[in-house]
C-alpha cells in the first residue's frame, strides 16, 4: 500500500510478479477467494472503498476480483470489438453469481473512449442501451489524450489537469456522483 498526495487515498500498484498470479493462485485451495481473505482479514476494514482494477482477461486474477467485491463496473471502450466480448463476461459474472458469490452485481456499464466525431460511439451506445437499458451509466469518460500522460508524472486526473473544467476532471467527477448515487439507491 502506498499513499498518495491525495488525502485517504491509497494504491496498492501491480507489479511485475502479477504476471504469473494466475499459475501460483492455480495450485491453491479455495484459490477463487484469495483476494476476499485478504481483504478481509483486516486491510479491507480502514477503507470506506476499495477499487480493484482488472484487466479485460477472465483469469483466476480477474475472478478473485469478482469474488472480493459487491459490484462491478464494466467499462466498454467505443469500439465494436469490446462489445462481443460483454456476453462472455456477463456469463461469467452469471456464474459466479451461482457458484461463489450470489450477492455480486454489476452496478453498471461505462461507456469508455467516448468520441462524438466518431460514428461507432453512437453506434455501441445505442446497442448498449438497447442492451442493457438503465445499466449503462449516463456519464461517459470522453477522450482525452491527459488520461495517458497523467500516470507517467504518477498523478491523479484531478492533480494533472489542474483545473474544474478539464473533461477527465468533469468525467470522472460526474461517474462518482452516479457511482455514489447508484450505491446509496437513489
């Protein structure tokens, strides 16, 4: 865990040892709750919130995510490709739903790479919608060439962009105000 320049917020960065999670979670008991215990054993307890961050792969890696967390947000980048994936990941999430986790929900879709200039974006946030109807998240995280340099100066979006009217500052502002407002039923 290290902190940040940001009050009470903390990251628990990846490092190159991750890559091979999968093959030592792999030989495991109870290797689809590794990350549960974990978390519950006493980290979990000083947070009001935990953010795990997966990859798109569906490894062991990714289902201790799901295991460990009461809701999912699935974001979906503007393009096509993404979108045939969303049907394995909703089975999956399905299944473990049934066989390890029945309380897990998926709190919503989020719309990713959002790009007005661009047909495809209105195109995939059509099926989605059709798809998934008040699922998809209202707020979409436009893009912004920012994203990709504020992790390099190790910044937040909020700290790199430096002012209330940048878009990443604006996205991501407007996703936790719906974040927060899904959780609390409103």
């Amino acid at each position: 865990m290290r902190p940040t320049s940001v009050e009470n917020l903390f990251l628990a960065p990846a490092a190159e040892t991750l890559a091979s999670a999968d093959l030592n979670l792999a030989a495991l008991m109870g290797r689809e709750r590794y990350l549960q215990n974990t978390l519950a054993n006493g980290i979990g307890d000083d947070f009001d919130f935990v953010l795990i961050d997966t990859g798109p792969y569906l490894g062991l890696l990714t289902i201790n995510a799901y295991v460990a967390s009461t809701h999912l947000i699935v974001p979906v980048s503007c393009e096509y490709l993404p979108m045939l994936g969303l049907k394995l990941l909703v089975e999956t999430v399905d299944k473990v739903r049934q066989k390890l986790h029945p309380d897990l929900s998926i709190l919503g879709f989020l719309l990713t790479m959002y790009d007005r200039r661009e047909r495809v974006t209105f195109t995939v946030e059509d099926e989605l919608r059709g798809e998934f109807g008040d699922r998809l998240f209202d707020t979409r995280i436009r893009v912004n060439t920012k994203h990709r340099s504020a992790p390099a100066s190790r910044a937040t979006i909020f700290e790199y962009e430096h002012s209330e009217r940048g878009k990443g500052t604006q996205d991501y502002s407007a996703l936790t105000d719906e974040v927060l407002a899904r959780l609390s039923g409103g």
